[in-house]
C-alpha cells in the first residue's frame, strides 16, 4: 500500500513537472518567435521600462529618399567677369594708358529643389546671384535652360522655371512641428557630387547666424547636423515622411567645409515667398513698425520683469501698425497668432508668413498681464497695399518709392530709390544700388512710369540726377 502511494507520488510529481516545463516553453517561445520581427524592432529596457521602436521609422530613411532624390536638381549658372589689369612697365614708358580689361566666364553651381510638377523650382539667391544663364539637371540627366522668375534678399531665396512637365516634386511640410532631435535628410549636389543624401537630426530651431547683409533679412533657420558642404545650398532639408521642410542655405565652419553645423529656411517662410513671388512678382512684407529685441536676465532684471520670455519693444513708430494697435514702449511680445516666441527669430519668422492689411492677433504683456491686441500689418512704406515695383529691362534695375523717413531725412518730396541693380546701362554709367533718381532730363521722377515715359521720348542721351542714402549727390548721363 505504502509502495503503491509513493509510486503515485512520484508520477503526480512528474507530471506537474513536465506540465510546467510545456507552458514555460510555450510561453517564452511565443514571445520571442513569430509575435515580432527582430529584424525591424527592438526592444530596449530603460530602469525596467520596454521601450519599442521600429527601424523603419527611425533607423531606415529610404522611403524620405525615394521622395527626395528626383525632386533635387542641380542649378548651373554661367556670368561674366571683368578683370582690370594695369602693366606699370607701360605706364613708366609710355605714360597713362596701361589699362587693360578683359572679360572671362565664371561657371558656379548649386541644388534646387522642385516644388510644383509643371517645373517651378526653390534655390537660394546666392546661388544664381549675378547669373546670364542657368541651366538645370535633373537626376535622370535630362537639362533645361532656366528663367529667374524672381528672387528675395531678405530671405536668399530664389524662384526659377524650366519648360517641363510631370516632374517629380517635393510637397510642403510642416517646419513649424519640426522638433529638436527629430531625424531629417539633406538632398543636394556638394562638390558636384550629384544626389547625394546625408542624415542628421534637427539641432536647434530659429538660429540668427548673421549670414545675410540686407538690413531687412530674415534670419530664423533650422540648424541640423547632417552634412552640408558646398553646392548643397539651394537643396532639400527633409523630414522622414518625405516633405520638404527647408531649404538648406548654410554651414558654419572656419575652414569652408562642413564642421558639424548647417542652416536651412524653414518651409513656412519659403512657402510664403514663392506665393508672393508667383502672384505679385515680388515678396510683400509685412510690419508691426517697432523695434525690439531678446530678453535676458540681465535686461529682465533692469525692467523687474517677471519672466525671462517674449520679445521686448523698446519703441514703437508713431502712426505705425503696431502704434494703432495699441501697442507701447515697454511691452512684452509673447504670442503671434497661435505660436508663442521667445526671441527676435521666432517673431520674425511668424510674421514673415503675412502680407501687408493682414489683421493678425498679437498677445502682449503689460504690467504682468496678458494683453490681446489686433494689428492691421503694414508694408514698408508705411501703409497697407500691395508692393509693386518695375523692372526696366534696359536698364538693368528694380525701383521703389522712397520711405518716408528716407525723404524726410534728404528732404526729397518726390524720387524712386534702386534697390536691385543688375547688368544694363545704369551699373555700366557707375550708378550704386541705394541710388535715388530725382529726376532724368531735368524732369521730376515720382513713379515708374515716369521713367518709361521720359526714355521712350529720349532716342538719344539722358541724364540721371539724384542722391545717395549718404546725402552725395550725383549726376550720370549715358546714350540709350
């Protein structure tokens, strides 16, 4: 009987053993067989915690690639420069009259990105500044002559045209959801090196690296530490969904050559300036007519600010936008419409998705309340039209009405100011840009069309007065 127990025992014992080694092979082999690709995912523990990605989402960047890769072209621009060569041996013998010129070509290139299927395409303007000829190759080889459709210096961005259709292009994202850390690409042609791709995250956002000249520049871009060098400029910064998200532009280095930091336009801004350019031929700029600057701790402790946050307004125009808004010296910026800014780059770069008349929500802080506000944004000039300026093919230049600072400062009543200069006959009479043409013939200049009208009646020589922003004043005559 005792037998006959343990022998019971015994086989119970073995049972439940061999029932739990079964469910624990069941078990484990069911977690790590079939229910997950180990291939794609893995997962990582951090104090105790899974947590999963894919690779295809982060680690994998061939879908945004495939999106990208035909829609870079590379931007091939052709002018002429002018060499002066002065021989002193001449000089020391025969007297003045060693000058020598010569002309020679200067072939430049750069990215471009296509926006549109019917071939319109984003670069940057320092990459077709000063151009004769542009040409495009796309990445199947083809090329196309291109046309300058027109350009920005605030913002070095440049729109051209090819005669081509079903192209492959890239659609706009969003780069104001860009966050820091996030992956992208860089698509471009550096060193000539066509379609080449580089990964890197987004570093910062809203960077003011005081690249561009223009005192009306836009500068608020998208730092990155993928690779950019030279030739990448004009070509696509890319999120992994395969949008465009900016327009990479710059690196900052010593030597020339990447050193770990690159600079794109966010897509918001570019966007803008395409439209602007497609629709009126030129960028409208929109302005609150105040001054501003970053808040820091020092300032905020001079102010007894409560926060280091928003933009500062140290003054604000009388009779301006923001004037009729209600806005005054001592206020506190901290939201544009539905995003908050926390320094001069971010303002700018929310404003610069506006025209001028647009009516737009500014939230202020005064005296430690948040004030909303309702500015009617201006153009440059100080009202709320639409700009419209002229190019005269002849002569080579774009004009514009004076500002009314400007006019009040050289007590001008009338005059329109260069503000583009280009090849024609007025850079080769030695005219400068920021030139003020008073009057042509001896005849007042108050618009455009006073020029066309006094040179379609000049067949042969005219005569160009004016002054510069400087207060010289100057006079030019040429033949037509």
């Amino acid at each position: 009987m005792n037998i006959k127990k343990l022998v019971g025992t015994i086989l119970i014992a073995c049972i439940g053993g061999l029932v739990a080694i079964l469910a624990y092979t069941y078990i484990a082999g069911g977690y790590n067989s079939g229910t997950q690709d180990r291939t794609d995912t893995n997962d990582i523990r951090y104090s105790g915690i899974p947590v999963n990605f894919t690779m295809s989402e982060y680690g994998d960047f061939t879908y945004a690639a495939g999106k990208s890769v035909n829609a870079v072209v590379h931007v091939m621009t052709q002018y002429t420069k002018t060499t002066t060569y002065r021989n002193p041996l001449y000089d020391f013998f025969f007297g003045d009259g060693g000058i020598r010129q010569y002309e020679e070509p200067v072939i430049t290139s750069g990215s471009g990105v296509i926006i549109s299927d019917d071939g319109y395409i984003v670069t940057n303007n320092h990459v077709v500044d000063r151009s004769e000829y542009i040409e495009v190759v796309l990445n199947d080889k083809r090329s196309f002559p291109a046309k300058l459709v027109g350009r920005d210096l605030t913002t070095d961005l440049a729109l051209l045209k090819i005669d081509a259709k079903n192209l492959s292009y890239l659609k706009y994202g969003n780069s104001d959801e860009l966050k820091v850390g996030e992956w992208v690409i860089a698509v471009g042609n550096p060193f000539n090196l066509t379609s080449t791709i580089t990964a890197g995250i987004v570093s910062a956002k809203a960077r003011n690296i005081n690249i561009l000249s223009n005192k009306y520049a836009i500068e608020s871009f998208i730092q990155t530490d993928a690779v950019v060098n030279r030739g990448n400029s004009g070509g696509a910064l890319v999120n992994t969904k395969g949008e465009l998200v900016g327009i990479n532009t710059a690196i900052y280095s010593n030597t020339g050559s990447f050193l770990g930091y690159s600079f794109a336009i966010p897509v918001c801004i570019v966007k803008k300036i395409v439209d602007d350019i497609i629709e009126y031929g030129e960028v409208q700029r929109a302005y609150m007519n105040v001054s501003i600057r970053d808040i820091d701790q020092k300032l905020a402790g001079e102010l007894n600010l409560d926060k280091i946050q928003g933009v500062y307004i140290t003054s604000v125009n009388k009779g301006g936008a923001g004037d009729k808004a209600g806005m005054k010296q001592g206020d506190v910026i901290v939201k544009i419409a539905d995003h908050y800014v926390n320094n001069v780059p971010e303002m700018q770069e929310q404003l610069s998705k506006y025209r001028p008349g647009d009516k737009i929500n500014i939230s202020v802080k005064r005296d430690g309340k948040i004030k909303g506000l309702l500015v009617t944004l201006n153009n440059k000039m100080g009202n709320t039209g639409i700009v419209r300026s002229e190019i005269i093919a002849s002569l080579g230049a774009k004009f514009q009405e004076v500002s009314l600072d400007e006019k009040k400062k050289l007590k001008l009543d009338h005059g329109l100011k260069i503000v583009e200069l280009g090849r024609g006959k007025l850079k080769q009479a030695g005219i400068e840009e920021g030139f003020i043409v008073t009057s042509i013939n001896r005849k007042p200049i108050y618009k455009v069309d006073d020029i066309n009208d006094i040179l379609d009646k000049s067949k042969e020589g005219v005569i160009f007065e004016g002054v510069y922003p400087s207060g010289v004043t100057a006079y030019y005559a040429f033949g037509m």
